[in-house]
C-alpha cells in the first residue's frame, strides 16, 4: 500500500480514537490493531509526530500497573484537524463508492451484470 | 533500541522519552500476558521503529527551516479596462492581497506544492485563481501545508466583485478597493486592512478576524467561534455582526445601524457609535464606553436570556 496513504488513514483513526476520550498509548494501539492490520510501529510514530504538531497534549497518570501512563488528548486544532482529515476520508470515499455502485450495489446484481455482458460477448464471437 | 535511535541523530532528549514510552507499552503488554515474539510481533524490531520516528522527523525538520521570500513572480496579467470579478478559490494556503502602481496582476507564491494544481486566467474581465479540487488527494500524497501566495493587484484599476473563499489558510487583504468585496475560510485567520467597499462581507468558523482602517457602506461580520477586533472603521449605513460564542472588540468606529446577534459572546467598545443597534443573545454582553456623549445610541430592539447590554451614553428608546 502506498505508505502517505496508509499513514493518512491510521493519522485519521488514532484522531477518531482520541476525540471520544483521553486514552494512553498502548490502549490506542490495542484498539486500531483490533480492527486494521497494523502494528505499533506504525501507529507510535503518528501518535508522536501529532503530539508534536500540537493535535495532542499529553500527562501522565499513576495506574495500577506500576509505572505511570502517558495519557493523550486532543487539543482544539487536533478536533479542527480531524475534521478537516475526515471531510476528505468521506468526498473520497463518496467518489470512490459512486464509480463502485455503477457496476451494481449487491454481489448479486453484479454477478448478474456480469454474466449479462459475458453472454453477449459469447454471442457475438458464435455469430448468433 | 536505544542504539538504533542514536544512529538516527535523534536528539538525547527526546530519546529517552521515546524510550520511556515504549517501555510503558511493552509493559502493559506483558501484563497483558502477551509472549516475547508476540510483543516484537506487534512493536517490530527496534531498528525499524528507530527508522520510522526517524523519517516521521525529517519531515518536520524540512519544514521549520523553510523561510519564505516570495522570490518567485509566477504569473503576471496584463489589465488594461477592469476586473469585472476577481474571484479566489484555494483550499489550505495563505495568501495576502495587495495593491500596487503598476498595470498589472502579479501573483508570486512560496512553497512545495505541486502548482500544477493551481489554475489562472483572466477573461472578459473576470480573474480566476483556483485550485483544482482532488478529493483523497491528502491520503495519497505528502500534505503541503506551507504553501503561501503573495496576489498584487493594479491600484488604479476598478474591481467589482472581489470573492475570496479557501478552507485553512490565514487570508490578508490589504487596500483592495471594490464595490462587493467578499472573504470566507473555515478555519483561518482572516486580517483586512484599509479597504474601501460598498458592500463588505467577512465569515469564517474558528478563525479570528482583524479589521482595521476600512471604509464601508454596509459590513457583515460571521464568525461561530472565532473573535473579531475591528478598529478605526467607517461604515456609511450598517454594520452586522453575527457570532455564535465568538467575543467582539470595536474600537474607534461609526455607523448608523448596528445588528448584534450572538449566542455566548461578548461585545466590547469604545469609541463605538453604532447609532440605533439591535442586539440579541442568549447569555453574550455588551458593553460600549465612549467619550462623546453627543452622539445618540438608540437601543432599538434587545432580546436576550441573560445578557445585559451597558452603554453609557445611551439614549433608552421609549418603551
């Protein structure tokens, strides 16, 4: 995959992880790599690169697994950023989904359209 | 990992803390009860995870130390009669509109962007400066940020209708003079200085907007959050502001009517004479202090939950 795309994507969902709530960084980790094929190499590098842009502050905050976690929030231009970031995800994905549904919305309907075409192509090669 | 980092000129600083978090999260994956190779499954190898916050920093490092000169005169238009319309439309550059003695449009620009992507042309009057929309485009290539434009227009050449609309950049207009003169963004800063229009519209949504030195007949500011400090206006017939939690500072301006309509934010004067003003929030105030107490404010209509409205050379209309 185009890597300025991949990291495009996993910049948008480490955001969407963060506007819901304050969350530290493995927990993140944890909950994109559950849904997306990613590990943490990926992930902490954006969540750092954000945090330096000023999208995120971070604290820390005693836990009861010992050590003190880096908790990350969202500042207001992170929000404003996020919602720039995701206003582009949904046009491109519209676009995307608009040249999809030409060819049919269901597999069945596709699959028809298909076997549809392919029959007239066979007809025409047969001469009938 | 620490080695690996060092061999990528990573400052000590900023080591040691990437250190300490990833020591955190190797932490919670063990209490996780993750095993040995699943945690390198899952974090990589150390020299590959040096090397990407390593690349990710580059990018940054590249950018800071980019100064921008405006070196580069990019188009230049020749402009015999008027513009007719000068219409603007960009996504996230900043830009600044001058005027100057010379016959002419000139656009300069700073930057990396691709300016394919841009497109100009003057036609039967009407100049337009845009660029191309390419939906996705910020997921497929690397997002250039620091574009900046530099536009100068002939001084002595008429514009009719002067449109500005973009998304992020911060937008500056200095001395265009106009009949209609329009800017909007989403989310930049908006600064206009020593314009002269008849009708002036100013919007954004979370940027702030700066007004300064501008003589208008009818003005509307609109902002949702963003704040407004006018100053050392002249505005021949009516000035509308609408906010939604955005405060408003006036200073040193008149006007005949003045519509206020705020949810939260506030208005503060002095030396603001808004002659009879409509004012209506939900819990915004206003507050005007001036000097001359021979010039009437009437206040002709207030609505509002909780906020007060305080002037103090106010003329109450009966009723």
């Amino acid at each position: 995959m185009n890597s300025q795309f991949k990291r495009g994507i996993i910049e948008l969902c480490v955001l969407s992880e963060l506007v819901g709530d304050d969350m530290y960084g493995y927990m993140v980790i944890n909950n994109i790599s559950s849904h997306l094929d990613v590990n943490e190499n990926t992930i902490y590098p954006i969540l750092r690169r954000l945090t330096i842009d000023g999208y995120f502050s971070t604290y820390l905050e005693e836990s009861n697994q010992g050590a003190p976690r880096k908790y990350y929030r969202i500042t207001d231009s992170g929000f404003q950023y996020y919602m720039e970031l995701r206003n582009e995800w949904d046009r491109f994905i519209g676009g995307v989904y608009e040249i999809l549904n030409q060819g049919g919305k269901k597999n069945e309907e596709i699959l028809r359209k298909f076997e549809e075409r392919t029959a007239k192509t066979k007809n025409r090669k047969t001469g009938n | 990992m620490k080695n690996e980092l060092q061999k990528q000129k990573i400052e000590k600083q900023e080591i040691e803390e990437i250190i300490r978090d990833h020591e955190e999260m190797i932490n919670e994956a063990l209490a996780e009860g993750l095993s040995e190779t699943e945690i390198v499954d899952k974090f990589g190898e150390p020299e590959r995870v040096a090397k990407d916050i390593a690349d990710s920093n580059h990018v940054k490092d590249t950018q800071e130390n980019k100064k921008f000169s405006m070196a580069t005169a990019w188009k230049t238009i020749k402009v015999d009669s008027i513009i007719s319309s000068a219409i603007i439309s960009l996504l996230s550059e900043d830009i600044t509109y001058e005027t100057v003695n010379e016959d002419e449009i000139t656009i300069y620009y700073d930057g990396n962007e691709d300016m394919s992507l841009y497109d100009v042309s003057f036609e039967n009057g009407i100049f337009n400066f845009k660029r191309r929309q390419e939906f996705g485009r910020i997921f497929f290539k690397k997002h250039n940020s620091d574009m900046q434009f530099l536009v100068k227009f002939p001084k002595k050449i008429e514009i009719h209708e002067f449109k500005h609309s973009s998304v992020s950049g911060d937008i500056t207009v200095k001395g265009i003079i106009g009949d209609t003169i329009g800017v909007s963004t989403t989310s930049g800063d908006i600064s206009v200085n020593g314009i002269v229009t008849k009708t002036g519209k100013i919007s954004s949504v979370s940027g702030d907007i700066v007004m300064n030195r501008c003589i208008v007949e009818t003005l509307s500011i609109n902002t949702v959050s963003g704040d407004m400090d006018v100053d050392n206006l002249a505005i021949n017939e009516e000035l509308r502001i609408d906010s939604v939690s955005g405060d408003v500072e006036i200073n040193n301006t008149e006007t005949k009517r003045t519509a206020f309509k705020t949810v939260s934010g506030d208005m503060q004067g002095s030396e603001f004479y808004p002659g009879e003003i409509t004012f209506s929030s939900v819990s915004g105030d206003v507050d005007i202090r001036n000097q001359d107490q021979s010039k009437i404010i009437k206040v002709l209509k207030k609505s509002s939950v909780s906020g007060t409205i305080q002037i103090n050379n106010i003329q109450r209309n009966k009723n």
